[in-house]
C-alpha cells in the first residue's frame, strides 16, 4: 500500500492504470486555435499509442452542432477503418459529465488520466480540476494543449500544476507507459514516434509565454 501511494506522488503509470481523454479537438476550432496543428498532430499520436498499448481513450465534442465534429485526422468513429472510442456530445465545458463519469465506473481500477485537447484554459482545465477532484491523477500533455491566445494556454498550465496536475509530453509519458524497450510494443510504438518527428509540424517551443 505504501509502495503504491508513493508512485502515485510520483506520477508513475501504467497502461492497465490509465485512461487518455481527449477534449474537443474539434474542426471548427482548426482556424482558431494557436498552433493548432501542432494539437492535433499531439493528439493523432496519443490516439495511436492508446491503440498499440491497450490504453482507452474518452473523446468528447462541445456542442458538435455549432463547433462541428472530431477534426478527421483523428480517424475517430465506428466506421471499419476508424478507431472506435466513445465519443460524447457536451455543453458542460469539463468533459466530466454524468455520461463521461458512467463510461469511468467501468474502468475501476484506471485512476491515471492522461489529458490533451482544447482549449487549455477552458475544458482542458475544469476538466483536469474535476478528475483530480474524483481522485484521478493528471498528466497534461503539454504539446497536446491550446488556446486561442498563448498567454492563456500559459496560466492553463500554471494553473493545473498549482492544482495538482503532473505537467508532460507526448513522448515523455508514452515512454513511460512503455517502461522498457524490452515491452513487446516498444518497435511499434518507436516507430510511432519516428512517424510523428518525421511530419516536422511545428510544436511549442515554450512550456509558458509569461
């Protein structure tokens, strides 16, 4: 019991103790959003990686008839050829909502949450506050997170380390999913990060712009 408390203050993880959620990358946000590509880029990778490692991902859209749906890159629905993950409608700015929290109640034992999307000082922060509040640990993939303006995704992220959050990358909390290189996934999930780095979009050179 100790051993486990201690690597939760620690923020380890586990791919059978983590949940990725993905907020609101939407298509109507695409011309909107400070570096955007750089978003949805991030969140395309994580959504891969939730795949090769068996990791289940939540993705909700806020108010999908006005803001549009998921940006298709994510390849996310339940066509044959896209990833099937639940999806949720919201007008609630936190992806916690009461569905949200029902889809969890299945996933019991998956108290890590890892968390990108958009936008960073809005949905991304209440939800992050609402998890933690539920007793989740939160890794923020900063290179998954935007605003509008760049000095709101900069308090956003002050903000949620304040709060309790663990602040992260992309690769940085894939490797740690994968552990070792002797994981079975490790040459897929490599090769992942290879494809990612290959597509040279740009990403935040900066963790804060105050």
């Amino acid at each position: 019991m100790a051993a486990a408390t201690a690597s939760r203050r620690l923020g380890k993880i586990l791919p059978s103790s983590t949940v990725f959620f993905a907020c609101d990358v939407q298509e109507r946000f695409r011309d909107l959003i400070h570096n955007m590509p750089a978003v949805i880029s991030t969140a395309k990778f994580m959504l891969d990686v939730s795949q090769e490692l068996e990791v289940p991902c939540i993705v909700t859209e806020q108010y999908p008839k006005a803001l549009l749906h998921t940006v298709p890159e994510l390849n996310v629905g339940n066509g044959p050829d896209q990833i099937n993950v639940p999806i949720f409608e919201k007008k609630l700015f936190s992806m916690c909502t009461k569905e949200v929290e029902e889809e969890l109640k299945k996933l019991p034992d998956r108290k890590d949450a890892v968390l990108f999307g958009i936008e960073a000082h809005v949905c991304v922060t209440q939800t992050c506050l609402d998890l933690l509040d539920l007793g989740y640990e939160v890794h923020v993939v900063c290179d998954g997170v935007s605003s509008q303006k760049p000095h709101d995704r900069a308090v956003a992220l002050q903000r949620m380390q304040q709060s309790g959050a663990f602040l992260t990358s992309a690769e940085q909390v894939t490797f740690q999913l994968l552990h070792t290189a002797e994981n079975e996934k490790f040459r897929a999930v490599s090769n992942l990060v290879k494809k990612r780095n290959a597509e040279g979009i740009n990403t935040f050179s900066t963790m804060s712009t105050l």
